[in-house]
C-alpha cells in the first residue's frame, strides 16, 4: 500500500538531510555557558551574515520583529543553531541561499500552508512535512521550542512564538536546498534537470 502525501514544499535530497551526527556536533559546541556560549551564538551569527546575506537578513527582521523577549531570545538561538547544524553536517557543500530561493522557501510554505488549511479533512500541518525531510533537525528545534514555552510562564505570547517557528522553518526549507550533492551537483541543477 502507498500514501500520496499532498504537499506544497519540495521533498528534502536525501544528501541534504542534517543526521544525528551533525546535531550532537552542535550541541557539544553549545556545552559552553554564560558569556562563552553567548560570544560563540554571536560569532557563528556574523559568519551566518557574511555566508547566507539574504537569508541571515530576513531571519533578523523576523526575530527583531518580536516585542516578546523570551520569543527574541529562542529565535536568536534557533536562527543560529539550524545554521550550524548545516554547517557541520555540510561543511564544504552548503551554498547561499540567494533572494530567490528564499523567496522560493517562504512561497513554498506559504502555499503549503495554504493548501492544508483549505482541506478539512487534512490531519498534518506544514511543520509535520519538513519534520519528514528534516526529523533530527525539527526534532532539536520543536524540543528547544517547547522548552522556552516551559519558561514562558501560564500566559505565554503564542503569536511571537509562532511566528519565529515559522521563520526558522523558512530557514530549514532553504537551507535544505541549498546543499550540494556529494557529485557537486548543484542544488539549482538538480531542479532543472
């Protein structure tokens, strides 16, 4: 038997899907506290600026965006760490994501949400179909979520929260098309071939 699964978002490449390996990679980086931890968040931030331009550009506007403090923190954070993720799992085959191909990420999401919300007989939302190409990677970042929301106290501001998920999902959307096959195949290549 063969579920079709009715989608907006393209499939991730099997060569561009963050394992297990890169995610313990990132969090032996994170073991650092206080001002450390904070001094590396920030460096691998300005390294994200020079490498990712457009993408580090949106993802700020998006969390500054935020009056919510807590919201403002965990998306620093996540915006950081999904970029290292990919960062250690592709070193040497992670490429810039341009305006297009952002743009490309959050109109593919947009239509994917779109197109779940217009089916009431849709059981899954677009986060459970970028978990499919990306399960490690959704799982770090709907675990470090829910414990912000934890922290957030009884009346957290679920707007702000929802709208720095959303971000970040943009950014795992993009990231995960932009890795080079281990061929060298660019990711734009294999769209068009």
């Amino acid at each position: 038997m063969r579920f079709v699964l009715k989608a907006a978002l393209r499939p991730v490449p099997r060569h561009a899907v963050v394992d297990e390996v890169a995610i313990s990679g990132v969090e032996e980086q994170l073991g650092e506290e206080g001002e450390e931890l904070q001094e590396m968040l920030d460096a691998t931030y300005r390294e994200m600026d020079r490498k990712q331009p457009a993408l580090a550009s949106w993802l700020g506007e998006q969390v500054s965006s935020r009056t919510d403090d807590l919201a403002q923190s965990l998306g620093y954070f996540l915006v950081v760490t999904v970029y290292m993720a990919f960062r250690e799992a592709f070193p040497t085959r992670l490429t810039e994501v341009d305006e297009t191909n952002l743009k490309l990420a959050i109109d593919t999401l947009a239509a994917d949400e779109e197109l779940r919300a217009n089916d009431p007989a849709e059981v899954m939302e677009s986060d459970d179909v970028v978990a499919m190409g990306q399960p490690v990677l959704l799982h770090f970042v709907q675990h470090h979520l829910e414990q912000a929301l934890s922290q957030a106290g009884e009346d957290p501001d679920l707007e702000a929260f929802d709208h720095i998920y959303r971000a970040v999902l943009v950014e795992v959307i993009a990231l995960s098309h932009a890795v080079k096959s281990p061929d060298g195949t660019a990711p734009q290549d294999e769209i068009l071939a």
